[in-house]
C-alpha cells in the first residue's frame, strides 16, 4: 500500500512538471528548463520560475516534440497504474 502511494506521488509530480513544463514552452525558459526545475524543486518552484520568466512573442514555442513524448507517456503510465490499483492487471 505504501509503495502505491509512493508511486503514485511520483507520477502525479512528473504529469505535473510536464504542464509546467508545456507553459514554460511560451516563454523564455523553454519548456526544458521549466520542466527540470520542477523536477528538482517542486511543480510550484517550477512554475514560480516560469512565471518570472519573459514572455516570447505570440505564436513562438520552444518545445521541439519532446513534450508529446512525455506527455503521451505520462498519460500511459498513469493508466497503467490506475488500473493496477482498480486490480484489472494481474
């Protein structure tokens, strides 16, 4: 039990460094930074971070593709893990 709540904190903390990540890709700190830094601090540390950051003109993003691929595997793992918790996966 405790380990699925462990598990399930990391993942909560990853999807949410991914959105913070995903409005940091607006500004100047890119979305890498934004999500590192939320990472290593917390979601808020990363979003205080991305919020003093400057704005890039409207329409520019700083992301590449990566943030599909993390955004996509978070969403698969967290699935995973819910369905696991339900009992559906052996």
């Amino acid at each position: 039990m405790v380990f699925s709540l462990v598990l399930f904190g990391l993942l909560s903390g990853s999807l949410l460094a991914v959105l913070v990540g995903i409005f940091g890709a607006g500004r100047k700190i890119g979305f890498g930074w934004a999500f590192i830094l939320s990472l290593l601090l917390t979601p808020l540390g990363g979003l205080i971070c991305a919020l003093i950051s400057d704005p890039l003109p409207t329409g520019e993003r700083r992301w590449g593709c990566i943030a599909y691929l993390i955004m996509i595997g978070a969403i698969v793992t967290l699935v995973l893990f819910i369905l696991t918790l339900l009992g559906t996966i052996v």
